[in-house]
C-alpha cells in the first residue's frame, strides 16, 4: 500500500512540475515575445491609419528600406553559395582542416556582431590596414554600402551551411555515386539528385538567413557611420526616428521588420515540417 501511494504522489508532484514548467514558458515567452509586438503595432497605429502610412513617404525612410533590400538580396546569394559548397564539402568529403572549417561556420554565433563590425573599421578604415592604399584609389568601403554588405555577410553566413550539413550527412552519398557511375556529371548530380533531397533545408536556411540580414544592427552600426539617407538600414532609421521622438514613424517601420519576423515563424514551422518529413522519407528508403 505504501509502495501504491508513493506511486500516486509521484505522478501527482509530476504533473505539476509539468504545468508549472509549461506555464512558465508560456508566460516567459508572453512577456518577452508577444507583448512587444503587439506594442509595436499599437504604437504605429496610435495616431490613425493615414498616419501609419505617411511614415512610410519620407524620404529617409524609403531610402533605409532600399538599403536593406540591397544589403539582403546581395549577401543572402553570397551566404547561400557558400552554404551549399561547405556544406557539401562537410558531409561528402574528408578532408585535413575539416573540424576547423567547421568551428570557422560557427565563429559568427560567438563573437559580439558589434566586434565584428570593429574588424571591419580596423581592416578597411582611414586608420586600417588598407586604409592608405583604399583612400589614394578612392575607394570606399567604411561608412558606405560595401561596408554594411560585408558585415551583413559576416554575421549571416552559418545560417544556410548549419541547415544543410546535419541534412547532408543524413542523406550519405550512396545516392551521388549512383549517378556518377551511371555517367552523370558533377553538376547533374547536384541538380537532379542532390538538390531535391536538400531543397527544403536550403529554403529553411535562406529564409533565416534574410530575416537576420534584414534585422542585423550591431555590425551594420559600426561600420555605417549612421549618415542618413546613405548608409542606414531599417533597424539604424528605427533608433534615429526613435531618439527624435517621431515615435509613429519608428515603431510604423519597425511593423515591416516584425511582418518579416511573423512570416519566419510561419515559414519556419512548415519547412521544418517538410525537412523532417524528407529525413523520415530517407531513413524508410534505407
């Protein structure tokens, strides 16, 4: 009997550790997640819907908006070319250098984007390495676009590798070798066999990488000099707007940025629904 109620006692303090685990998550994430974005709508459509959208006609807004655009549609390319080469370099091949290759994916995780972004100004800056040489060719890359483009790349780079090398090393290689003795080449290999089998990871990885390239503030800060309508992105208007006062203006723009982070959420879930439907699909085959 007393081995029973012990039993009965167990189950119970279980299943409030349970709750009580689950309802502090579910609070913790409530306060820190969903009660900022709902603030950030309230907030832009405090003063009406015509003013939200009269946000969105200035002249320094618009141009921070491009800037993000131009920083996002060229590192994310860049990020997913060298996602699918390290990644496949990774899970195929071994190779000296290859866990060192893997602790460089992973050095963006570990440093301040800030540190990075002082890299860049210690490299490329007046006073940098190349500073000299880049002044007397005028060329700019400190306080200008490819500044801001390199620290993009820098801090968004793992993303789209981290995805699909856990997803390669699944896959194996038995597959490749098939179609390389059946006479395919190196890249019909990729295109016809690979590809299908990682398209989803891919998107997964590229989907997170832009939404970091997009949102990314720290790096981009120390390297843009903050000039406006030049060199800032959506997150450096946003803290300008912010400072000024024009509290609609700021929080109207950071609607984009919390859009762009609910549609990642969405899109996450699905494609990572489909990944692992594709990692089931692979381990029936075997």
């Amino acid at each position: 009997m007393k081995t029973f109620s012990n039993s009965k006692s167990s189950q119970g303090e279980s299943t409030v550790v349970k709750y009580l685990l689950i309802t502090t998550a579910v609070l913790f994430l409530g306060l820190m997640l969903v009660v900022p974005l709902f603030t950030v709508f309230v907030e832009a459509f405090r003063k009406g819907i015509e003013a939200y959208l009269t946000s969105f006609t200035d002249e320094y807004v618009i141009q921070a908006v491009k800037l993000t655009l131009i920083a996002s549609l060229i590192a994310v390319p860049l990020n997913l070319f060298f996602g699918v080469c390290a990644s496949w370099a990774i899970a195929k091949y071994s190779f000296f250098g290859k866990s060192f290759l893997v602790t460089l994916i992973d050095l963006p995780f570990a440093v301040s984007p800030v540190i990075s972004g002082l890299i860049y100004v210690l490299i490329f800056g007046a006073q940098g390495w190349f500073g000299t040489w880049l002044i007397d060719h005028d060329i700019e890359i400190i306080f200008a676009v490819p500044g801001i483009v390199l620290a993009t790349i820098f801090v968004t780079f793992p993303f789209v590798a981290r995805e699909l090398i856990p997803l390669m090393q699944e896959m194996g290689n038995d597959e490749e070798q098939a179609a390389l003795i059946l006479g395919a080449t190196g890249f019909q290999t990729f295109w016809k066999v690979t590809l299908p089998n990682i398209k989803w990871g891919l998107l997964y990885g590229v989907i997170l990488c832009n939404a970091r390239a997009m949102g990314e503030f720290g790096a981009v800060s120390v390297v843009s000099g903050h000039i406006q309508g030049a060199t800032n992105t959506m997150p450096l208007q946003i803290e300008i707007l912010y400072n000024d006062y024009n509290f609609v203006a700021a929080f109207a723009t950071a609607t984009l940025l919390a859009i762009l982070a609910l549609l990642t959420l969405v899109l996450k879930y699905i494609l990572e629904w489909k990944v692992q439907k594709e990692l089931e699909k692979i381990k029936t085959e075997e």
